[in-house]
C-alpha cells in the first residue's frame, strides 16, 4: 500500500483499479459518487463524470435514465445547469455501463479523477 492506503499515485491507483471485477469498480464509482456529492455537491460530481466520460448533458440524461434513473427529475438548475438528485446517482453507474463503449474504462477514469478526493474521505 502506499502512503495514502489506495496507492502511492494516480497510475499505481489506475493499475489497482485495473485488477478488480467489475462488480467492484461499480459499487466504488457509485460510492465515490455519493460521498463526493455529499462532501462537493452533485455539481462537482457532474463536471467529474464529463470529464472522465466525455458524456454532454444530453448523453447523461441518457446514461441516468438507462441506468434507472427517472427522467422527470432530471433538470437544471438557475444558471441552466444540468442536475439529478444526489440519490440517484448512482444510476450513472449502471447507465455507463448500459449505454456508453468502453464503460468500465470510463467508470476507471471517474475513479482515478477523483484520487485526491477519495485520498481525502
């Protein structure tokens, strides 16, 4: 283990990630998801899953709904935007994997952009 207890760095916490099943990466990344929101807010959960996906906001309207998230709680906020109840987010997960190529690779990055933040919970 490294000094953090996940790895020393961004590529060792990358390779780690590489060796678990899938079942794994999809209940961090949910996990991930909800403390990140709770701790930044769902915005910051939203610029972080774009980031790692590449997803606009009409493909993770997608994604949550694939995943099992109802669409009719999808909305914006005042400032336009995109927002879906924090509960809920983890819809994200199982919507990556259902629509997106490539998903656990996607669900990987979400992981390794949040490092700091999960060094940090």
């Amino acid at each position: 283990m490294g000094a953090t207890g996940l790895a020393a760095n961004q590529d060792e916490y990358r390779s780690r990630l590489g060796e678990q099943p899938d079942a794994q990466i999809d209940a961090w990344a949910a996990e991930a998801m909800r403390d990140i929101s709770i701790r930044r807010g769902v915005l910051a959960v939203l610029h972080d899953y774009r980031a790692a996906t590449g997803a606009d906001d009409r493909l993770i309207g997608k994604v949550f709904a694939a995943g099992g998230g109802p669409p009719a709680v999808v909305g914006r906020d005042e400032q336009g935007r995109l927002l879906v109840p924090a509960i809920a987010l983890h819809c994200l997960v199982a919507g990556t994997r259902a629509v997106l190529p490539e998903p656990r690779e996607k669900l990987i990055e979400y992981l390794v952009e949040n490092f700091e933040e999960l060094v940090y919970l």
